[in-house]
C-alpha cells in the first residue's frame, strides 16, 4: 500500500511537532497539541480546525500562530500516536489521518 505524504508547516517541535499547518485539497488545517500545565506535559491528541482560506496568505507572510485554533472550525481531535510522520518528523505526515474526519 502506498502512503500519501502530505507536506507540513510546524511551529514547535518537542518530540514531535506540536502545531502543524496541512494543505490538503485546497483546504488548510491545523493540527494544535498545547502544553497542559495540569499534567507537565503535553497533551496526548491533537485538535484538529479547518483555517480560513483567507489566512492563507498571512501564513505564508509569517503570521504569528498564538490561538490560531480559535480562527479555525474545530473539526474534533486525533491521538498524537496515530499521525505518522515521515522519518524526519518534520516534512510531511501520512494523509491517511484525514479519513478519521470524512475529509
């Protein structure tokens, strides 16, 4: 079977990345893992929003990404542990993941 790499953008890397910009079909999503200061650590999912085409450019302009989730539409989330990323954890993850969200 063969994967289907979608390339990523990424802010913070511990482990793996923590919030992740996917272009996928035309559409933007954001994959955001915060630190929970309840557990000193983080998070163990990903919330997962769909972005506004419009930020698109802003993006790409470098755009800070702080509470980037709340301009998006919160689509659900997916365990950290399910996303595969390519060997370097930081070009691309497998777009497989986006089944879990019908898209």
């Amino acid at each position: 079977m063969t994967v289907a790499w979608v390339k990523i953008r990424y802010r913070d890397f511990y482990d793996i990345p923590r919030a992740i910009v996917v272009e996928r079909r035309n559409h933007l999503y954001l994959f955001d893992c915060l630190y929970n200061y309840e557990i000193d650590d983080y998070d163990p999912d990903y919330s997962v929003y769909e972005l506004p085409d419009e930020l698109r450019d802003q993006l790409d302009a470098g755009m800070s990404w702080t509470d980037l989730g709340h301009r998006g539409k919160r689509l659900g989330s997916v365990a950290t542990a399910s996303v595969e990323f390519d060997s370097t954890k930081r070009r691309a993850l497998n777009a497989a993941i986006f089944e879990q969200f019908g898209l």
